[in-house]
C-alpha cells in the first residue's frame, strides 16, 4: 500500500506535462536558441506546475477538495475546468511563437482529454487523470517521433511499463475502477492523435 501511495504522489498528473516539454526540447532536432528554449520552460513550468499547485493547495485550505488527488466527482469539476482553460491557453501562446507548434499540440491534446473528462464527470465517471498524464505523453512523444524521424523506442517501452506500474498503483488504492483506468488511459492517447491528425490535414 505504502509503495502504491508513493507512486501515485511521486507520478502525480501535474507533473507530466512539464516532463513533455523538457523531452521536447531535449529531443528535437531543429535549432533553438537557448534564451527562447529557456523562457518556454519557465512560462510551461509556472502554467502547468507552479500556478495550479498553488491553486489546488488554496482550494485544499477552503475545504474545496479534501486531497491532492481530487478523489470524488464534485471535488473534480472546477479544476478540470481550470486545467482545460490553463492547456489551451499555453497550446495558443506556444503555436503563435510559430517556433514549437508540435509543442502547442501537447497542450491542445490534453485540453480535449480534459473536456472528454469533465462531460463524463456528468455520468458520475472519473477518469483516471494518472493514467491520462502519462497516456498523452505517450501519444505526443509517438507522433514527435513520427513527425522528426526519432527512434523513441526505449523511452516509449520504459513510459507503457511505467503506465502499468501505475495503473496497478491505482487500482490497489481502489482510487478508480479498471474501467475508468483504461478509459483515462485510451482516450488521453487518441486526444493526442486527432490534434496531430487536425494539424497535419491542415
């Protein structure tokens, strides 16, 4: 029990979308200049890490939510609805830089999980936001090493063993049903693919 605990704060949601943009920036072939590379973290990593921690740790102190983990239907509404607004409003300033918008298709992608995620909270449905997390990480880092022509298969081999890890985490801390598990997981990963489907028809 101790160690599921453990994997479930130490893999938490808010984590992954700043561990996809350092990946990005790691990985991509193309020229960026370190100053540029060096404000997208800071501005990424006070969006999606610094700004919604202090929030979600506000609303935790007013009796909003009783845990990091936002455990029951209620508890999940607003955030999601912060989440979705904080991801498209990222994913639009990184596409109109016009110097990372595979980037900005992270963001949109969760944006839509997100919004799938809030309208199934309406039939008292919680996805699994661990799984959502990593599964669209998967999902962005396959159509980045499509679209670049990268082997990624180390890095996505460790990210599904991980995914299972997790979701064992989970169920063991009877946190969600294996449906909801799989759900979160599937739909966080096509999310990504329509958002890359859309941009690429584009």
């Amino acid at each position: 029990m101790k160690f599921s605990k453990f994997i479930s704060y130490f893999f938490h949601p808010i984590n992954f979308p700043i561990l996809g943009s350092i990946l990005y920036f790691l990985l991509i072939p193309e020229h960026i200049y370190k100053q540029q590379e060096h404000i997208f973290i800071t501005v990424i990593l006070i969006g999606t890490y610094i700004f919604p921690l202090f929030l979600v740790l506000l609303f935790k102190r007013f009796g909003m939510i009783d845990s990091l983990h936002m455990e029951t239907i209620e508890e999940r509404k607003f955030p999601t609805i912060m989440f979705i607004a904080i991801s498209l409003i990222l994913g639009n300033w990184l596409f109109q830089s016009n110097l990372v918008n595979l980037l900005s298709l992270f963001y949109f992608g969760y944006a839509l999980f997100l919004l799938c995620s809030y309208l199934f909270l309406k039939f008292n449905i919680k996805l699994s936001l661990h799984l959502a997390a990593i599964g669209g990480l998967i999902g962005f880092l396959i159509y980045f090493s499509t679209y670049y022509q990268i082997n990624l298969i180390i890095i996505l081999v460790t990210l599904f063993a991980l995914s299972g890890i997790i979701a064992y985490s989970r169920l063991r801390l009877q946190a969600h049903k294996p449906n909801e598990i799989i759900l979160g997981y599937v739909l966080s990963i096509i999310s990504q693919f329509l958002v890359y489907f859309v941009y690429y028809m584009i």
